[in-house]
C-alpha cells in the first residue's frame, strides 16, 4: 500500500471529479484516430479540393496541416470554419504525385472512394461521412514530396493487408521511427538534474494511448511524446509536489503507474512490462525529494465505520485502491444506485421503499431477468457467467457524460452519437432499463452525487436528435421531486449519506469490491460476470497470436473491467448513529442492537448525523482484524472449470410421427411433410440449421458451440468443429456450401470451411451477442443483443479458399435487443425484430424506416420475407401470426396460433412454423388456415431451413435433435398412391 495519500488529502485529489474539456483550439487530437491507430507526424500544406489532373486551376484551395497516421490521412484546415478531413488509406484508390510539364512537383494526388468530415465550424457533432468518389491534392511547404510519399504510399499498401500482416508492418515502422528519437535533454526544466533512469511508455488519458520517452531525473519525472499532439512538447512533475506514486492496472495487466501533485496535475504512464513498471516505481520512491504519507486500508476502513470518512469518500478510496482512475475510462471510478424512487413528488430519505436493495447487483433486481440469466447460465459450456455486460465500461460512462464529453462518446462510436432513443435522456427511464433490460446493469459514476451536476444539461447546444415520440433530446429530464440538476445531486448526496445507506452499504462494498466479487461467493450472490472482466483471468505472454491478442484486448476495453479485490471476507457494517441520546450502533458482524441490548465491540455518542466526523473521544473500541486482499488471486477453479454436464445416449426414431389431419377450408393442393430421419446430433439446444445448396448435405450449430455436417441421404457424419466459447446462434450458408457463416454469442461472425473443417475468419461484429444472421447477393446482416443491425459488403467467391474481410455499409439503432432479422431478395431492405415486439422494414441504401409497427405485445421470436420479398410474415411471444405488406404498409392478414411460434419459413405458398410444444404446423399464406401439424420433436422447434428446390425441410429444437422431412404436395402423394 505504501505510496498513496493519506485520506484527509483526497478531497484535493480525488473527490472532485476532474472537469471534461471541450474540443481546444487545436482542434485535432488523437480521439479523431481509430482504436489502435498511429499518429506520426504532420506537415503544413495547401489543400485542393477537386483537383484536377489536366489543369492546374484551382476552385478553391485551404491551408492547413497534413497528419499522417498508420491507417489514415487527416487535414485540419487553418480555417476552422472548414471540417477536418479524414481519408482512410483502405479507401484510397490512387496516391500518386502529381505530374507537371516542368517534370518536378512538390504535390500528390489522393484519388478516394469515400471521406469522412468532422468538427465542421468547429462544432462537436457527428461525423460526415460522404460516401462519393474524390480526387484531391496536397501540396507540401516547406519538405519534399520524395520524402513523405513513400511511407504513406507504404502504408496505403499496408492497410489492404490482414489485420496480423498490417499490425506487423507497422510496427516495424513504429519501432524504426522511435529508435531514432532520443530524449531532448534541452527541455531539462535544470540542467543539473541527474538522469536517474529513462524508459520506452506511453500515456494514458480516456480512451486514448500516446507513447513517447519517460525521464526520471533527481528532481522531476518528463514525458516526451514521439509525436506533437500534446500541448507542451514535455510534460513534467516535480517530484517534491507528488502526493501520491501508485501502481496501476492497465488492459487487466500490472503495467500502470499514475502519479499525482497537489496541484492537481496527474500523469498516467504505461510501461511494456511490470518488470519496467516496478522499476520506475522503485527508482521514485528512492528519491530523497518524495516524501509520501502511508496509511493501511484497514486504518482506513476503521475510520470510516466510525464516522471519520463520509461515504463518498470511503467509496472514492475503495475506487482508488481497486486501480479505478479518472484517467482510465475503461476502469472509471464506480459509484452505486442508492435512489430506487424516481417518479415521487418528494423524496423520503427515512422509507425503506425509497432506496435500492444493496445487498443484490443490479443483475439481480428483477426476479423475471434474473431468471432469464440463470437459464442462459445453465445452457453454457465452457467459463460460464450470468452477466455478458458489465457494471461500468466505457460505454457506459460515456452514456452519463455525452453532454460533458462528447468527442469522447463520438471516438467510443466511430464518430456517432447513439439514436436518440438510446441517449440519456431521462433519470426515471435509466433506472427503468437497469432494472428490465436484459444488456443493461450498469452502475453510477460519481458525478452523480457532486453538486452541481452541470453533466445533466446540455450546456454546449449539442444536436442530440429527436426521439420516436417527437420529443427532441436537451437536458437530463430530472425526477418530480428535483427542481434543478444542482438539486438532484445534492439530494442524491444526502441519500448517499444518509443512515439506511450508511447501515447497508457494506453489501455492495462485498458485491464490488469484496468476498462476493468472484469464484463461488459471486455465484451464490447472482454476481458472476465475463470471465474476461477479472484480472488473472489471461496471460497475454502466453497468446501468441496478435489476432486473438488484439481481440481480447478489444473486448477488455469495451466491456469492462472488475476492480481489483479488496477484501476477501465480509465487510464490516458502518456505524449508524441515531437521533436519540441513546444511540443504537452495529457490530462488525452486521448485528443491529437496540437501546439496552449489550453487543461486543459496540459503543455510544451523541453525535446526530453520520456526515459530520464523530469526536475522537466517541471512537468504538477497534474492531476484529480485516481481512484484506491486497494481491487479488486468480479466478477459482469453480469459475473456470464449469460442472460436467451428462448427456442422454443418441436416440433414433424410426416411425412416422403423429401427423394430425388438416383443418377443414385447407387448400386442396397442400403439403405434406414426411419424416426421413431424425437424430440427437447435438449436446446442447440446436440453435440453427440449414440444408447445402445441391441438397446432399445438412449443417447445424448449437449451444454446446459446435457445428455438425451430416449427408442428407444416409445421414453420415461429415464434420464436426468446435467454432467459439460460447454457444452458437446462427447460421448462412455461402454459394457453393464450401464455406458457413456462423453467429456467436462471444460477438464474433465466424467463417467456417467445409473443405478444412476449420474456421478461416472471424469478424468482430457487436458489442454484444450476435442473435441473428443473413446473407444475400454479397450483402451481410447481422443482429445482436446490443440493440443494433448491421449491414456488411461481405461477397463470396468459392473458388476463393480465404474470404475477403466484411466492410461494414450501415448501423442500424433500435431502442431494445434485435432477436431476428432477414434480408429481402434483392438485399436491398432488411427487417428486424425487437424483444419489445416492434418489427422495423429498412431500406439499406439510405438507412432509413420503411416500414415499423408493434406488431407483437411480447418479443418478436421470428420473422421471414416471403421468397419474392413482397410480403413479410412474424411470430411473437404473444402467440400472434402477422402477415404484412412492408411496401403497402399494411397488415394483410393476422391470426392466434394455437402455441408460441418461435421459427417460420415461406413454403411455396404456405408458412411453416416451429412451436414450443416440438409441432411443426403448416398453414396457407393467404388465409392462415392450418394444412397439416407434424410431430417429431419432444422440445421447442428453434429453427427450420428448407432446400433450395423445396424438396427437404430441416427442423431442430431443444431437445438436441435435428430432423429431416421429405416435402411432396398433395397432388404429388395422389400421384404416387394412384
């Protein structure tokens, strides 16, 4: 512990949240960059819009600065009535020199097929992307064009590499780059300081790394970036003014150092190795200029429970010790839930009612959600979790700060804000979707209960859009009983303060940051998240490929990260201090007594009020001995190793299932569905199937995150593969059926060869589960639990064994989690499903609503365009069947099935469906009378597929079997019979 500040210096250091700048006057910085992106450097230049290549006139040209970076090109204009133009070298068609009759040229021409324009007037607001072909022309100053254009020529070539290739590459230029550069000992703020040590390093600010050279002398640590984004060409702190010299965390790994003045300046370093980081460490601390107070957590913690440290700033030091920092977004500082009221008229800090239940995560509020994630649990193989989101990542703060900090949101989002439906918007509907939503369980942040508050008002006039219902996107609208954003945090303060928080806040000290964190307690507390958010759970010295590195890394920052483990037993229970003379206080051990009832280890005073500190002389005798985790151990083997699970013997059913007789108005050309065969393939629930292209072959996916591939006549195994982690959702297969798309819940869309029986890509597509998927005509689709679809260029070649990596074309918002979609014949609209029953017709070129109804009072659980694309049919939890016209925008016919329909598929005029009860119902299209229902399965139908000539239809279901039925129309079967 030693190194860190006492705790009667935090409210100087780390209590006030640090104020969010808005955009400078140097409008560019490194948040305008992709995550993983290099800047270089940069060069003055004149810019010419539209130039030509057969005249040298002009019709405008800009002065600025050209930023070169490993995968674009940037120019920010001297102007900033002009947007700063970034071109990403993926994009460019064309660098060349520009060619003069005079043979010589200070100038090169940029051909693009698309552009993106941000902070245009120098306002912070979405960014423009202009999908148009443009050929534009940089003219350099003061250097020769021979020695920028090779390396940006190199790059451009780089950037059509693999991810892998590409990383190489440029960090063979980075290295080069930064062996050259040595630290300018000319910005020594002394020239008699002595170099203590000097080290390779970056620094962290939110969302953003900048590596550079770091210099310990004898009375200052400097930091010099490779590049000239900062402010100041060095940054330094003395080394008498330090108040605290701390260890961090970085990406789960011990490679962080931050350091702290009292004047408030701060700087977060990141080292290559803890070895290098402990180094740094150990060589500040010899210095005889810093001189840091030492105080014990358990010191700390006893102060706290007997009044000395408010809750705030006890909660503030837990964040602090648990590597939680303001200049890390990725490991902000979390803050909990204490209000549950937000739509009373006044607020009542003395009724239980008004606060949240602290002993229980968020996750866990609502019994009905709660029993949805306990169900998944149970279906996962592998590292299980009952929480795929966090309760603080970056996206998550960002959601409380767009207003405060919108060029950070922007950077999270690849240069949007989120749909308006989805913004904050209003304290009562948060508080709602974290009690109901089913990605949604985050916590606060801590500006929440510091006055004023001004992160709740739009102070900067930012274009936020309008919601569905008209209602344009301003302020945070606040809760009846708060006149005023100042009033709400104040009020929240006194919450937080107040004796029922006070005498339960140690329930959410063990959730966040104690005994029920993680392995087997976690569990028992319904608190167990992604193992990927707790540190120890991966070396990255032990991945050695950059690809799966890359990949974990990105999911680490995205997601979330648990704070380090404080306390691996139950925290001990504040002492509430009552209204009365005679004053009834709590052990250690959480046991209330009232007047006259004698405890050990409790005491008395007449203090009225836990906010204010208690006199010395009112202090209880010291408590047990704490128990403190000050190294946090790795995950339990309960947490890594799930419980093996038995599986029944494969089963074979051999006779024709029950099939009932049509219902009378059935059409007369009807189709019979006849039993071929039927298999237990699978050790988990079937989550999708399909039948190959040439109908010689059927695949299947499932929970246990295989694919199987069986041949349709004799039914024989042909591959079998283990794709993903997590359980599988879906699947498309490619022209030819050499290669399957496959979703998963780990977020990825796989590409699986049937030729090599392995996966030969992988696209990382959501921030949550994939759900859904579909392809057509090179157009790709996914859906996902994080509330969005997604439209990829994403063509096949079978000859082609290595596809050519997705591109994503559009984001589609939705305001809950998309559970299915489906791409229209020509891929030009694509139709999605919400688990709140609403179905949305896209049109895919422009972005834009078609067509939208709520067309279910429950989640929609299917939907398919019919063959020809003019009409759309869906299933819902509410047992309804919709027929509708996307294009007439009206409904063509409804009907009430006799079960929840959870798959459906267009069938030559008719619609076949999957149910919960394992039938397989057949109706006409155009009247939804029932033809025929078929039995085959013993659990819920979850997917159908039928051949491209209609000839086989394959079911699976839940009970782990795969079906396949041969397809013949009634006049064929009177045919054969006669």
């Amino acid at each position: 512990m030693a190194g860190w500040c006492r705790q009667e210096e935090l409210p100087c250091t780390l209590v006030g949240p640090r104020r969010h700048r808005s955009v400078s006057v140097e409008r560019f910085s490194l948040l305008l960059l992709e995550f993983g992106e290099i800047y270089f450097e940069d060069y003055s230049c004149i810019y010419y819009p539209n130039a030509s290549t057969e005249s040298e006139s002009i019709d405008r040209k800009e002065r600025g600065r050209l930023k070169v970076c490993s995968r674009s090109l940037i120019f920010d204009a001297l102007d900033h009535a002009y947007p700063i133009l970034k071109i990403a070298l993926r994009d460019c068609k064309k660098i060349e020199r520009r060619q003069q009759q005079s043979g010589t040229s200070s100038s090169f021409v940029v051909v693009c097929s698309q552009y993106t324009e941000m902070l245009e007037g120098n306002i912070v607001s979405p960014h423009k992307f202009v999908r148009t072909e443009m050929r534009c022309q940089f003219s350099l100053s003061y250097i020769s064009v021979d020695e920028v254009l090779p390396q940006i020529q190199t790059l451009q070539r780089a950037s059509r590499l693999l991810k892998a290739e590409h990383q190489k590459l440029v960090n063979s230029i980075v290295q080069e780059r930064h062996s050259k550069v040595s630290f300018n000992v000319s910005w020594l703020e002394d020239l008699y300081e002595e170099t203590v040590v000097e080290l390779l390093g970056e620094r962290v600010t939110p969302l953003v790394t900048n590596p550079g050279r770091i210099m310990l002398t004898s009375s200052r640590i400097y930091f010099q970036p490779y590049n000239n984004v900062e402010v100041e060409p060095v940054l330094k702190l003395q080394l008498s003014e330090l108040k605290y010299v701390t260890k961090r965390r970085y990406l789960l790994r011990h490679v962080g150092l931050e350091c702290l003045c009292g004047s408030g300046e701060c700087m977060f370093l990141v080292l290559p190795s803890p070895r290098e980081r402990n180094r740094l460490h150990e060589a500040i601390m010899a210095q005889p200029q810093v001189s840091l107070s030492q105080d014990s957590l358990e010191e700390a913690t006893l102060n706290w429970l007997r009044g000395d440290m408010s809750n705030y700033q006890y909660l503030m030091l837990l964040n602090f010790l648990s590597d939680r920092s303001f200049n890390d977004i990725m490991q902000y500082p979390v803050m909990p839930w204490v209000v549950a009221d937000y739509t009373s008229s006044s607020l009542d800090l003395k009724h239980p009612a008004t606060f949240r239940d602290l002993s229980k995560p968020i996750g866990a509020l609502n019994d009905e959600r709660l029993a949805f994630f306990k169900e998944r649990y149970e279906q996962m193989r592998g590292t299980k979790f009952l929480y795929g989101t966090h309760y603080s990542a970056p996206g998550y703060v960002l959601y409380y700060l767009v207003r405060a900090a919108p060029e950070y949101l922007l950077c999270l989002q690849n240069g949007k804000f989120d749909q308006p439906n989805r913004l904050f918007h209003k304290i009562s509907r948060t508080w709602e979707n974290v009690n109901t939503d089913h990605a949604d369980v985050k916590e606060l942040i801590p500006e929440f209960y510091q006055p004023p508050g001004d992160f709740l008002l739009n102070l900067q006039n930012l274009d936020l859009g309008v919601r569905s219902d008209g209602v344009r996107v301003n302020d945070v609208i606040l809760p009846p009983w708060a006149k005023s954003a100042e009033d709400f945090t104040t009020k929240l303060q006194a919450a937080l303060e107040c004796d029922y928080v006070s005498s339960h806040l140690h329930h959410w000290i063990d959730l966040v940051f104690g005994y029920k964190q993680r392995g087997e307690e976690a569990l028992k507390a319904d608190n167990l998240f992604h193992y990927l958010t707790y540190e120890g759970s991966f070396n990255p010295e032990f991945i050695r490929d950059p690809e799966e590195l890359a990949a974990i890394e990105l999911q680490i920052k995205e997601f979330g990260q648990t704070p380090k483990q404080l306390f691996t037993q139950p925290h001990p229970r504040k002492i509430v201090v009552n209204k009365s003379p005679a004053v009834a206080l709590v052990s250690v051990d959480g046991v209330v007594c009232s007047n006259g009832d004698t405890t050990q280890g409790l005491a008395t005073t007449s203090s009225s009020t836990v906010s204010q500190p208690l006199t010395p002389h009112s202090h209880p005798p010291p408590s047990p001995p704490l128990h403190i985790n000050s190294n946090a151990p790795p995950l339990p083997a309960a947490a890594q190793t799930p419980p093996t699970n038995r599986y029944d013997e494969w089963i074979h059913i051999d006779a024709p299932p029950d099939s009932r007789s049509p219902a009378k108005g059935s059409c007369r050309d009807t189709k019979c569905l006849t039993l071929k065969h039927i298999d237990k393939v699978h050790k988990e629930a079937v989550s999708a199937v399909g039948v190959s292209h040439d109908s010689k072959s059927y695949f299947s996916v499932s929970n246990d995150k295989t694919i199987k591939v069986h041949t349709l006549e004799d039914n024989q195994l042909l591959r079998s593969s283990n794709i993903s982690n997590l359980p599988l959702s879906s699947l498309v297969i490619l022209p030819g059926s050499t290669a399957v798309l496959i979703g998963s819940w780990d977020n990825n869309v796989y590409t699986y060869s049937t030729e090599y029986a392995a996966v030969v890509n992988a696209e990382y597509c959501h921030h949550s589960s994939v759900t859904s998927l579909s392809w057509r005509h090179g157009t790709m689709a996914t859906g996902s639990w994080d509330s969005t679809v997604k439209v990829w260029t994403l063509p096949y070649d079978p000859s082609c064994h290595k596809p050519e990596p997705a591109e994503l074309q559009s984001e589609l918002d939705h305001d809950n989690e998309v559970s299915c979609i489906d791409l229209d014949c020509d891929a030009l609209r694509v139709a999605s499903g919400t688990v709140d029953g609403y179905v949305t017709v896209w049109s895919i070129g422009d972005e834009e609503r078609e067509y939208e109804l709520q067309a279910h009072n429950d989640g929609v659980t299917a939907l398919r365009f019919s063959p020809g694309g003019g009409r759309l049919c869906t299933c819902g939890g509410d047992g309804i069947v919709r027929v509708v016209d996307p294009t007439a925008k009206v409904e063509v016919i409804s009907k009430r099935a006799p079960e929840i329909l959870q798959c459906v598929v267009w069938m030559d005029g008719h619609l076949v469906m999957g149910g919960e009860s394992g039938d397989i119902h057949v109706w006409e299209a155009e009247t939804l009378c029932e033809v025929s229902r078929h039995k085959a399965h013993s659990g819920t139908v979850t997917c159908l597929h039928l051949s491209d000539d209609g000839s086989v239809l394959v079911s699976g279901s839940k009970d782990r079997c795969v079906a396949v039925w041969l397809v013949k129309s009634h006049a064929d079967s009177q045919k054969q019979s006669s």
